[in-house]
C-alpha cells in the first residue's frame, strides 16, 4: 500500500517535482503578463485565477513535508477552500469571454476547465487522501495555464498579431530606436535579422558608418522642389535590397529630443517592377519608332502604286481620244475635208482638254483616287 506522505518515497518526489514544475511554469505565466499585457480588469481576474489554481498542488506539498499532523491538516483545508474561493474569478473569465465576443471554441474550452475544476473541488471536499487529491490540482492547474498559453493572444489584444509589439516584429521594415544619447536601444527582428552587428548600445555614428558601406547607390525623390523621401540600395550576403529611409525625432512637451526612430521600408519588388517598366517602355519606344518608319515607306508605295494607275488610266484614255482622232482625220476626203474640218477641230480640242485635266487631276492629287474623268 503506497504512504501518500511519506516524504522521501519515489510518490512524493513525483508530486515534489510536478509541484516545481508548475510553480515555475506560474511564475513565467505572471511574469509575462505583467510585461505584456495592459493591466485591465481581465488580467487582474486571471492572474487572480492562476494564483489560487497554483495554490491547489503547493498546499498539497506543503501538507507532504509538513512537521505536524496540525499544520498537515491546515493546509489539507486551506487547499478546499482555495480550490472553492478560485472558481469565482473563473467564472468571470467565462463571463468575459461570453461577453467579448470570443469564438465558441474557446468559450466552451474555458467552460471544460470550469467544470474540471468543479469536479476537483467536490474530490477535495471528500478528505480521502490519494493519487486524484494529489494531482487533480495538477491537472486543474496544467490544464486552465495550457489554454491560457494558447488563447492569451484571443483575451488579450496587446498578445494579439495585430498589436503594435507583435506588429513591429512582423513587417519587413527594418526599425531602430536610439535614445537620445546616441545609442541603440531598441530594433524589431528583421533588423536584427540582416544587421548582425546590432547589439544595445551601439552608437548611431558607428552605425551609419556601416550602412555607408554597404550602400550602393542613393536617390532623392524630390516633388516642386521639396525631398519627399530618400532611398538606398543595400547589399546584404542574401542579395541587393532597396529601402525608403527615413528618420523621425520623439519629442517631449518641452520640444526636447528623446529618441531617434530609423526605417527603412523594403521596397524591393517595387523597385524591381519599375525598372522592367522602364525597359518595357524603351523597347515600346523603339518598336513605335519601326511601326512609324514603315508606315511612311508603306503610304510612300501605296501613293506611288495609286500615281503609276493613275498615269496608266490617262494613258490609255488620251490613247482612245487619239486613235478616234486619226480615224476621223483618214475618214475625211478632199471632197468633204470642207464640211468636216470644224466638227475635227472640235474634236482636238476636247482631246486636248481631256489630257489637260487629266495631268492637271494628277499634279493636285496624286492621282490618289485613279479615276479617269
């Protein structure tokens, strides 16, 4: 039959070392709370919560190492009440959740822990000593600290990924914070990512005395005459980067200068997109070039095409006029040559008009619509 307190059984070490594990498990839980997150009503309830859950396995370790069996049963019965006093902050932690908005999965996950609880509440209250006294509060207290690991950033907006903290650490942008003694104090990850040099208190001349030598090139956009921006081209072991740089000064009331913030906004892509715009649009500019060349050379054929119809259409017209001329002129006798020479003089002069207008048609025009009037 196992001594559930015996102090120096393998039993007792077990629980002596789930009750460590869980006290620092606890004390990191509050720790980062207290860093991270605002301390409104919510967080109050629940460290109030964690707290009073942590209790749960210490009093049982205090009851296993206690010198007497009075201080033993003390403990035993601060452990009932501990356990019955800390469901209230839990309900108001289910009552919050409700209250906020938050997804039924967590809703009913904090709802289990709720009823985990009861269920180790009623265990207590029954006074029989065992393995479920002992690690009921265990699992009472690994169980709510899991789903609060899991959960923190869904109670918490400051856990959130839309945070300003989280946010900062997320985006490509690179940013520093200098104090306003010149020295590092601060960068988000992708800074510290691709400037290994960073540590706490680098000086800021020592830093732009490194950036200047890895720094290709450097352009100021300027607009009406004002530099709206500068940006840089940077060389990093991954490959050429570009950057939108920028300083802003944090200022006191008094206009004093606290600090010194430096981004740099990774523009990469949208460099590399402008450049194949532009040699997009010089072979553009070239190819409307050709496209003009030949379009001229074209209407120069097509003009010369239409005058050698034309020329063609006359031609053959002063042709006909002609041949009916000299028909009409063999036609006429000495008899007759009297009583015809009007009518053929007549006719010459309409041959004569004929070839006029059609040559005159041809110099104005062209001879672009190459008809024969």
């Amino acid at each position: 039959m196992i001594d559930y307190y015996a102090a120096y059984s393998p039993y007792a070490m077990l629980l002596i070392a789930t009750t460590i594990a869980c006290v620092v498990f606890g004390a990191f839980l509050c720790a980062y709370g207290f860093i991270k997150v605002g301390k409104g009503f919510l967080f109050w309830v629940v460290i109030i919560t964690l707290l009073g859950f942590l209790c749960l396995p210490v009093m049982g370790f205090m009851a296993l190492v206690s010198p007497s069996l009075e201080l033993q049963n003390f403990y035993l019965a601060s452990r009932r009440f501990i356990a019955l006093f800390a469901a209230v902050p839990l309900l108001c932690i289910v009552f919050s959740l409700y209250r906020g908005g938050c997804g039924f999965k967590q809703y009913g996950a904090f709802g289990l822990v709720f009823l985990i609880h009861i269920m180790c509440v009623f265990y207590l209250w029954e006074q029989r000593p065992g393995v479920l006294a002992d690690y009921f509060p265990v699992l009472d207290f690994g169980i709510f600290s899991i789903l609060l690991t899991f959960t923190g950033r869904s109670l918490f907006v400051e856990l959130s990924p839309v945070s300003i903290d989280n946010f900062m650490q997320e985006i490509d942008d690179m940013i520093l914070i200098f104090e306003k003694s010149g020295k590092l104090i601060d960068a988000n990850r992708q800074a510290k990512k691709l400037w290994t040099h960073l540590h706490d208190g680098l000086p800021i001349d020592e830093f732009f005395k490194n950036l200047k030598a890895i720094t290709i090139s450097k352009k100021y956009i300027e607009k009406k005459g004002i530099m709206q921006r500068e940006e840089l081209a940077l060389s990093f072991p991954t490959g050429t980067r570009h950057y939108q740089y920028g300083t802003t000064q944090i200022k006191d009331k008094m206009g004093n200068v606290q600090a010194t913030v430096l981004n740099f906004h990774d523009i990469t892509e949208e460099s590399l997109l402008e450049k194949e715009l532009e040699k997009k649009n010089d072979e553009l500019v070239k190819l409307n070039i050709q496209l003009k060349t030949f379009l001229d050379t074209a209407e120069k054929l097509v003009e010369e095409e239409q005058k050698a119809k034309a020329a063609k259409d006359i031609k053959e017209a002063v042709s006909i006029k002609i041949e009916k001329l000299l028909s009409e002129l063999e036609s006429v006798s000495f008899l007759n040559k009297q009583e015809k020479l009007p009518d053929l003089i007549e006719n010459c002069r309409e041959a004569m008009a004929g070839v006029r207008l059609a040559m005159q048609k041809l110099m104005l025009n062209g001879g672009k619509d190459g008809k024969n009037d």
